[in-house]
C-alpha cells in the first residue's frame, strides 16, 4: 500500500507517521472542551506530516456523516487546518463529495474520537498486513475480518461505515447496532434471515427477500412503509389483523396473479390502518400497503398483488374492526404534554438520534409528568446531544431552551 496523501504529494501514510499518531491519540483524547479543541492540541506540537495525516483521518471521519453539511464539515476542517503546512490544503474535487455521506450518524457523532483511532487502526493495520504476506482486499469477507480485527464496541459504527463505503452491495447502509437488531429482530420468520450465520449475512438475506417478497421490489430498508413495521412500537391489533389476512384465500395463495399497480384509494381503509399505529402516524395509501405486506413477510408470508393486499387488509378490518376501546387511550402522560403545548416524538426526529420512537416518546411522557429529566449514562454516548436535539423539537413551535453546565469545582 502507498505512503502518500489526499491532501498532497507528500508521503504522509507512512508507518512512521501512523505508529507516531497512534502512541499520541492513545485511547482517548486528553485536555479541555471539545474534540475539535482537543484534537488541535495533541497535533500542534507534532510534525508537519503528523499532522497532516491526522487531519486527513478527521477529513476521512466526517466524509462518512450524511446528516452533517458540507458547510458544517468545512467549519470543522477549518478549526484544524491551520496545522497543514504551508501551502496545503483540501483540493477542490475532495472539499466537493463533502456535501454527501454514508448515513445518519445522530448522537453518534459523540463518539469522533473513537472513530478517527479506529480509521488510524485501521489502515496502520492494512498496511502492516499488506508488507507481511498475501492479502485479498477485493474478498468482501477477507475485508470484514481486518475491519473486526481492529475494531471495538465503541467504533461499531465507523466499522460499518467504512465496511459499506468499500463493499455497497455486499454489507448495508444500517450502520447502528440498534437499528440492526431491531431490523433483524423484526423479520427473523424469514428462512432465509433466520439460517444466515450472522447479521451481515441475515442483511443481505432479507434485502434479497424483500426484492422478490412483494409486489413491488423494496430496496430501501428505510422506506416509509418498511419502517414502519421495524422501527415503529408493537401493537397486538396489528398481530391480529397480519393472522386474518394470512388465513384470507384471496391475498396470498400461490395463484393469485402478479401484480404491481397500486389500487385506488380506499379512504376509509386508510384511516382505520392509521389507528393501528401506536404513534398515530399517517402514511400515505402506497407506504401502507408496503407495511400490510411487509408485516406478512415477517411471519413468512409472501404476497404477489397489492389489490389481493388491499383486499385481504379491507376484509381482515371489517371482520375486526378496531373498536375506540381497543386503540390505546391517552394516558395522563400524554394529556398532561398536549396541556403543556409539548410536540410529540416524530420518526424523523427518532431516526436521526438512532433511537425507537417509542423510547422517544415516553421521554416527552416523562418530562410532561415530572417536569424534569435526567439522562445518565458513560461520558461521551451522546447525552447532551440527545438533550440539545429533544429541546430543539419541544420548542420549534414556541418557547426557549439554554444549556447550563455544571463543574464539580
């Protein structure tokens, strides 16, 4: 593998400058405030090359961010590249891709540090492997064990980050250990997804069921209606519902004919499945039939036609109809946030944060109820940021929020 650089034609990835770096970052970042401002100090007594290749394992880190602006990544590099050396700078085509990314990384973003030791692990590991023997880099699977064999439980997502950048149609885009469980958890009925030897196998597993499983081929494991059966809360109605059209002739037999065209609306339908939602969320007519099918997937059953969906989803609610009693009623909880004018938790707001709406949720509950909250956990798994980012939403509409912090001295 080359020494050379992003940023330059110097030799910065050299063996040197990699081991030098890393006896520096050690396991964690020493010093006072932010990342950035630490980061800037453990480089700014180094040599020049050190910390160039420091900032581009930074610029290398935040290429990967999908919910961060190019903008905002600019600001970051800009904090640090008074350290390059004179007549260095990001070029053109590199400061371009930067308005891209990989996926959301939500609170993860605390974790920077880890992410940039696990990238410096990384490719000082590469390389090491490279000069002592036979590699096969274009080996998916050869791959994923040198990623594993440097990572840790706190770079996780920097891992699968770095495993989709190089191999997309082999490892997926999900990159949270989270929203892989819940994802996996979901749909672990089909055969496949439950006979495959570990996530990134049962991933793969289910995209390829989800591509023949359906009417329409979903590719997206983050589309609307898909979402919606794992990354939403449990509801039994919905249960009951999924077992009526599975026992309906008319939905999945193997002789119903193929068929991709949406059928018309069905208003009514629309608002009785909306019910069915412990959130209350609306989705569109198409996104619903994608969860009525999809939520058949889960349990095994393929569908062909969404007309036979629609069908078996209209016959299914008119034999059990959700009765007002059986919708899960307000609790105090929520009575007492829609007095206090608080938002509720939104499926964006949760998938941006990687965290279940539900969790999200019952902390607005909690706060309307108490008035106050208190997030503990490790330093650096994104408290503040979850904070910051709940305090934002509860005030769009309205009010005020500030961020005190408090010293032990």
């Amino acid at each position: 593998m080359e020494n050379g650089s992003l940023f330059s034609a110097d030799e910065i990835w050299t063996e040197d400058n990699m081991r030098t770096l890393e006896r520096t970052f050690a396991v964690e970042l020493f010093g006072e405030g932010t990342f950035i401002t630490k980061l800037v100090e453990q480089l700014a007594d180094h040599p020049a090359p050190v910390r160039q290749l420091g900032i581009e394992i930074l610029y290398l880190e935040l290429l990967c961010e999908r919910d961060t602006g190019r903008e905002s990544k600019l600001a970051t590099l800009g904090m640090v590249a008074p350290l390059l050396p004179d007549g260095v700078s990001i070029p053109a085509d590199l400061d371009e891709i930067l308005a891209g990314g990989i996926a959301n990384y939500g609170s993860g973003k605390q974790r920077r540090d880890a992410y940039v030791r696990f990238l410096l692990r990384f490719a000082r590991r590469a390389k090491q492997v490279s000069a002592s023997g036979p590699t096969d880099f274009e080996d998916p699977w050869w791959f994923r064990s040198l990623v594993r064999e440097v990572g840790t439980s706190t770079d996780q997502l920097q891992a699968n980050a770095v495993l989709h950048l190089c191999f997309p149609e082999v490892f997926d885009v999900v990159l949270s250990s989270t929203q892989r469980h819940q994802l996996l958890r979901t749909f672990r009925d089909i055969p496949d997804v439950a006979a495959a030897q570990d996530d990134d196998h049962k991933l793969i597993a289910l995209r390829s069921e989800l591509l023949v499983g359906l009417p329409t081929p979903v590719s997206n494991l983050y589309d609307e209606g898909l979402q919606a059966v794992w990354n939403g809360k449990r509801n039994p109605l919905w249960e009951e519902v999924i077992v009526a059209m599975r026992h309906d002739p008319g939905s999945v037999a193997p002789h119903v004919e193929s068929d991709a065209t949406w059928p018309p609306l069905d208003a009514d339908l629309l608002a009785d499945v909306a019910r069915l939602r412990p959130d209350g969320g609306a989705l569109s007519w198409e996104a619903s039939l994608v969860e009525a099918g999809a939520r058949l997937l889960a349990v095994g059953t393929r569908t062909r036609s969404w007309s036979a969906v629609a069908g078996a989803l209209g016959r299914a609610m008119a034999d059990r109809p959700p009765a007002v009693d059986d919708v899960p009623k307000a609790t105090a909880a929520a009575d007492a946030a829609s007095e206090l004018g608080l938002r509720r938790a939104t499926r964006d707001l949760a998938e941006g944060l990687l965290v279940g709406w539900d969790w999200l949720q019952e902390t607005i509950d909690a706060l309307a109820r108490k008035r106050q909250l208190i997030l503990y956990g490790p330093p650096g798994t994104g408290k503040t940021y979850v904070a910051q980012a709940l305090a934002r939403h509860l005030t769009e509409g309205g009010g005020g929020h500030r961020l005190l912090q408090f010293h032990p001295s």
